[in-house]
C-alpha cells in the first residue's frame, strides 16, 4: 500500500512514474462508482461513466492544480460526468436530480444536528435501513450526506464539487439530515 | 463534523463496483494512451510526409540543373557512342563519370524521396491501426 497521498501520486505521474495512475485508480474507483450508481441506477452504466470518468482524470491530469485537493477534483468530475449521462440518455430524471424542491435556503448560521438515539445504533438492521434510507433520498441530498460524512469532505470542498455556495451545501445537507431521521423513524430537530 | 452521523455512516457502504472494474480502467486508459501517441505519430509523419513530396520539386529541378551543366549527361551518353573507347579506359571513365555527378544534388534528392516513401509508409501503417482500434471500440 503506498503511504503518498494523492496529490504527491499525481505529481509523481506527472514526472513519469506511470505506477501512480495506477494507485490513484485503484484508490478511488469504489467511491467513485458508488457515487455514480447513486445517480444512474444500474451497475452496467455506472461501470461505463466510471471508466470514462477516470480516462477523463488520466487526459487533464497535467492540468490540476496540485495545491487543491484531487478528490474534490475527481469528485467534480464525476458529477458532471454522471449528470451529463442523465442529461443525454434519461431528461426526466435529470430533471428530478437537478431540482432542488421548494424548501426555503437556510441562513448563513446552521445550528448542529441533533444527537441520534443511542437506540438507533442498536439496531441489528441499521446497515440495510440505512442503505435504504439514503437511497430514498433525492440524489444531491445522498450527495451531500455522503461526500461529508463518508468521504470526509468538508462543506467547502462539497461546494466547489458542486458549483454552489456553501451555504447551500451546508442547508442541503441540514435538509438531507432532517429527511433521513425521518425516514429512519428518528425524530427530526425542532 | 457531526459524531453521531459520522458514526452512523459508519455503517454505511458505498456498492461494491464489478470485480474486473479496476482492470477494464486500466486497459480504458492504456487503449486511449496508445490513440493518443497514434495520433501524434499521424500529425508527424503527416507533415513529413507532405514537406519530403514539397521539398521533392525543388530539390529535383536543381539536381537537374546541376546534372546537365556538370557534364555527367555528356559523359553517361558515351556508353551509347563510344563503347570501345569506355571499354579500354573503363577505370578513368568510371572516376570522370563519378567527378562529374553532382554529389550534393543527389543525396539531397534520394534523401528526400527515402523520406517521402518511410514517412507514407508509417503514416499509412499508424491510419491503418487507428481504424483498427476504432473499429474495435465500437
């Protein structure tokens, strides 16, 4: 396992070790395709966005900016591959991805979550209910809880994946929160 | 970050991507790296190819040029008239012949032909492969 994060692996491609790629590649292809098939659904397209994805990395990768983080780049790419998909081959979903509903923006402050229930994590299912919660979800708010609590990425990082401001990011991912302890049979935050 | 989300997505795992994933990438990549060098070698023996078949007028005009006003003509044509003659003194006609060719004009042309015939011949074996490889990626 090479202990060189990612953006020492790039510049390392960048100066000829083709091995690099390869690290890189097989770093990321499993979140990547999971955050595919969370937009197009079925494994035989997300396998194709994926490889196109990463062909996509390999063409610009002399053009990214090594002070910046590679996964929020990838990230980016990924969703915009992904949207362009749905854009081209499915006009209604795209449209359902891309809406965002009519829940009012947040303000600028966000107060935390509220705790979970300590029963909630006793639950013997949780895993499946959780897999299907999120899957319930429309798919920017999967996007949001995912890319931040999965990937570790912060609000900031989400929000230049996603073009927005963070401020949208960060009341998107309060929204997602609230639909998701719903859906779990939690109690949303008054 | 919020811990108990963080906790919870703990319990959460992204779909496992097909097993061959890594490896249908990979060999995505390398297809696409070896259209890319195909490409460039198209670009480049394209333009050789086209600045040798340029270049070829020129440089036959003036070894034309140079041929006749050396002489090499007049002498070559002594084959025709005088066969005795070249037969007796074969070594000293052979030197003069030699002497009165102009060397420069020559390899100039011959050089630029050889480039002209290598070139086409690369640039139409690297079309031939990329129509292959196109064929097949589709």
């Amino acid at each position: 396992m090479d202990e060189r994060i990612d953006e020492e692996l790039v510049t390392a491609y960048i100066n000829g070790e083709n091995r690099a790629l390869e690290i890189l590649v097989r770093r990321h292809i499993k979140p990547i395709f999971g955050f595919v098939f969370r937009y197009v659904g079925n494994v035989g397209d997300a396998e194709d966005i994926t490889q196109d994805i990463f062909v996509s990395i390999w063409k610009n990768i002399d053009k990214f900016d090594t002070s910046k983080k590679f996964k929020t780049w990838i990230f980016a790419i990924a969703k915009n591959a992904s949207l362009n998909w749905l854009r081209k081959k499915k006009p209604s979903t795209f449209s359902d991805v891309t809406k965002e509903g009519d829940e009012q923006q947040f303000d600028e402050t966000i107060e935390d979550e509220n705790p979970l229930p300590a029963e909630l994590f006793d639950r013997a299912s949780l895993k499946e209910e959780l897999e299907s919660a999120i899957g319930k979800l429309n798919p920017r708010y999967q996007t949001a809880l995912i890319l931040h609590y999965k990937e570790e990425l912060t609000f900031r990082e989400i929000a230049e994946i996603e073009n927005e401001s963070v401020n949208t990011v960060k009341s998107r991912h309060l929204r997602a929160i609230n639909k998701l302890r719903k859906i779990l049979g939690v109690d949303a935050p008054k | 970050m919020h811990k108990d989300y963080q906790k919870l997505f703990e319990s959460f795992e992204p779909v496992e991507p097909p097993e061959q994933l890594f490896h249908d990438t990979m060999l995505r990549i390398d297809a696409k790296k070896r259209r890319v060098a195909m490409y460039a070698r198209i670009g480049f023996f394209g333009v050789t190819s086209a600045t040798a078949l340029l270049v070829l007028a020129p440089i036959w005009n003036g070894f034309y040029v140079e041929l006749t006003q050396s002489g090499f003509s007049q002498l070559s044509s002594l084959i025709f008239s005088d066969g005795g003659t070249i037969m007796t003194y074969w070594q000293d006609f052979i030197l003069s012949l030699a002497e009165s060719l102009p060397i420069l004009s020559a390899i100039g042309l011959v050089g630029s032909v050889l480039l002209f015939l290598v070139s086409t011949e690369r640039l139409i074996r690297n079309v031939r492969a990329l129509t292959r490889s196109n064929l097949v990626a589709f």
